[in-house]
C-alpha cells in the first residue's frame, strides 16, 4: 500500500496483502456487511462471517454483548488474544468499522480493516468461495467492557453539546436538514422527530472514502475535516449517525487515519436521540 500519510498506517491493509497472508496461522479475516446474506454469495476464503446484529449485539437490551459473550464470540471464531484480526465488508467498511469499533470496546486492539472492502476485492478479480471454513475453537480472555473512552451515551451528548464542542453527524444532508428520517430509499423509520443535533456540522461519510470503496488519503481528509470544518487533533469530537455505523467509519477516520485521540462514537444515534423527550434538535 502506497503511504497516504496516516497517522496509524498500520490499522489497514490493503487487498493484495490479504490475498497474500490469508492462509497465515495466526489471521482470522472476518466479514461483517450491512446485508448479511452478502457472506454466502462469494466471500474471501478463508473468512468466516460476523453478524453486526446476532453476534455483537444484546438480543433484550439494546447494548452490546457482554464481557463473557464476546470470549464465547471470539472463541467459537478460532480468534485468540494473539491472532490479527483482519475485518472487512460492503457499503465501503461500514460495517468493518463497526464491528473493529466493538472490538476495541473489548480491548482487542490486534485488529485492521481491509481498505476497499468487498467491493474493491471483486472488483480487482480476486477469489471468492461460498465454502465456509471450519476452524478449531480458541481459548480467548477478554478485558471488561470500556464504554468510556470511545463510546458516548445520551447524557454525555447532552453535556457536549452544552459546552459547545465539536459533534458531527455523518448522515446525508436530508437527514441533517430532517427532511427524511433514514438514507434514502430506505424505509423512512426508527424516529419520532427529524432533524440534527443542535451545533452538529454535517460532514456525510462517504466523503471519506473513495469511489472503490478505499479511504482518501489523509490530505484530503484533512482538507474535509480540517480546512473546511474547522475541526484540530486537540478537539474532544463526538460522531453520531442513525445507529452509530456510519459513524463508526467516521471514527475510524479520524481516529485511527488523521491520528486525533479524543473522538467517540454516539451509537444511540438518532434513533435514540430522535425520539428523546425534551432533547434539543434543530432543522
């Protein structure tokens, strides 16, 4: 991979190195994608599928699994505190960034996003099985769940907000305005009220990424970020979408490729925010 000058090179990898260590002993490539029935179509050999829903999620409260939930997860993935964890999937790693992001919640830091996803993978030609592997368990020790340093809930978002620092909504722009409730062509649901947090820049997702599914180099996101909305490095930033996936992507921008140390991710999104009583919205 050419140097695009990231802070953290080192948590993406592109294709070609993939399809060159994906039959390595100690890597695990995982796919997640927004549409789970992708994974039986064609996958990467070798990959085993994660489930943004069944896997990561609490099946009763709307959180994430627990501590020993994700050992079992981990485990029944033949995924132990040594293997590198290579994550990749559709809608350019929305949902690759979204599971890394979980991940880290879980202290599992020994994990990378495959640049461009799905669709640069078979756009370049490159193998696809419907075979799913069958991989021996592993014994995996998870560290407690850490919700403060990287996740934001409602309350948090409320004093943020107060204090006037920096929230950015990767949604689209008729998201934003409250014009629709949801991206579009999708069922327009999951919100009473439309709309944007009050003091949230707009700054959509996809802008980070380019059109085959890979990240723009850290110029042009600093361009996006930096030069056009004014955000720095030493910023407390806090991203939020609908459910927090898209800004989960956004996260890991500026995370992990402009190299910014206080960045969390409000997963309530505007699902919980939207339909909040008393919360401040503006159109």
């Amino acid at each position: 991979m050419t140097d695009q000058g990231y802070a953290h090179p080192d948590a993406l990898v592109s294709t070609d190195w993939v399809d060159k260590h994906r039959n390595d002993a100690n890597i695990r490539i995982l796919e997640s994608n927004e549409d789970p029935l992708l994974y039986a179509t064609g996958h990467i050999p070798g990959a085993l599928k994660i489930d943004w829903q069944d896997d990561l999620n609490d099946p009763l409260v709307r959180d994430y699994i627990n501590k020993e939930q994700f050992e079992a997860l981990m485990s029944r993935l033949g995924v132990s505190n040594d293997t590198t964890v290579i994550l990749y999937g559709d809608k350019s790693n929305w949902w690759a960034t979204y599971a890394f992001w979980v991940f880290q919640l879980f202290g599992h830091t020994n994990a990378k996003i495959m640049d461009g996803g799905r669709l640069k993978w078979t756009n370049e030609g490159r193998e696809v099985t419907r075979e799913v592997p069958s991989v021996t368990a592993a014994n995996y020790k998870a560290k407690e769940r850490d919700d403060a340093r990287i996740r934001a809930f409602r309350n948090d978002v409320l004093a943020h907000q107060a204090a006037g620092k920096p929230l950015v909504d990767v949604r689209s722009p008729a998201e934003y305005s409250g014009e629709l409730l949801h991206m579009a062509n999708y069922p327009q649901e999951g919100a009473l009220r439309g709309g944007h947090i009050k003091g949230a820049r707009n700054v959509p997702w996809a802008r980070a990424a380019n059109e085959d599914g890979s990240f723009k180099s850290a110029a042009d996101l600093r361009a996006i970020y930096e030069t056009e909305q004014g955000l720095s490095p030493t910023d407390d930033v806090v991203a939020y979408c609908r459910i927090g996936e898209r800004s989960s992507h956004s996260w890991f921008v500026l995370t992990y490729l402009l190299g910014y140390p206080n960045v969390r991710n409000y997963d309530g999104s505007w699902t919980e925010w939207g339909n909040a009583v008393g919360l401040p919205i503006e159109k």
